[in-house]
C-alpha cells in the first residue's frame, strides 16, 4: 500500500492568503536600485496544480515546502502567519510598514532629483529656512568620512 506524502500546503485553495517577503528597492543608486529590505505581505493563491500554487503577480510556489519554483525577484519562500523565516524572523502582516519605507524612499529620490537639478534661490527660501535646511543636510553629509560640515 502506497503511503500518500503530506504537503505543508496540501489543502490551500484559490483565495487563501500566503505572505511573501517583498523587497523595497532605492532608485537611486546607478538606476540600478538597491534594496533596502524585505517586508512580507499578503498575496491571494490565484491557480492550484497537484503540486504547486500560483501566487498573484509573482510565480508559482511548491505545495510541498512553499518554496519558490523559478526565479522570482521576490522572496523565494511562501508563508503563512506566525512561521518563521530563518533570516526574516517570525511571519506578519508588514503591509503597513512596507508602504512607510516606500513612501520614504519615494521622498528621498524626490529629493536627491530636486537638488541636483534645481538651485536653490534665495528669494524663495528666508535665512531660517536656509539654515534649517543646512542642518539636514549636514546631518546627512556626516555618514561620509570624506566629508566635514562647513
């Protein structure tokens, strides 16, 4: 008698929830992009196969272990809440975190554009300002040994 193998995932179905860890990619670094971290979010089971799922938007996944089948320029596991992720630690929803290091790192390519590309004028900025914005900027300027604020 054939002993039939359990699957972590055997009963998932179209619909089910499985996190993904996700990355936050920067713009800005030779428009290449480097990543800044890994949050995992939720995503929808969207086809079922003998052997694997299908995740929306991101690939195919075995229903034996949840690992990734291919490459995938996302995590290369799926989960469910509470598992834990041997570098990621234990599995949440960090929707709500993913989009703040978006939203951030958003600001910071905005940012670095603007300053590169535009001057800043004198007539629109008063001499609080500029020193407020002096500040931050030295702020930033201090991660680089090369570099000492004026």
């Amino acid at each position: 008698m054939a002993v039939l193998k359990k699957f972590k995932y055997d009963h998932i179905k179209v619909g089910d929830v499985v996190y993904v860890a996700t990355p936050v990619w920067s713009g800005h670094i030779n428009k290449r992009g480097l990543k800044l971290g890994d949050y995992f979010l939720p995503y929808s089971v969207t086809k079922i196969t003998p052997l694997f799922f299908d995740v929306e938007n991101i690939g195919r996944f075995r229903k034996s272990d949840g690992h990734c089948n291919g490459a995938s320029t996302f995590g290369s596991r799926a989960f469910n809440i509470g598992d834990f992720c041997p570098t990621l630690g234990r599995v949440s929803d960090q929707s709500k975190e993913y989009k703040l290091a978006q939203s951030r790192e958003k600001l910071i390519e905005w940012i670095n554009f603007n300053m590169m590309r535009y001057p800043i004028n004198s007539n629109v900025l008063n001499c609080d300002e500029l020193g407020e914005l002096k500040i931050l900027l030295e702020k930033n300027l201090s991660q680089y040994s090369s570099s000492k604020p004026v």
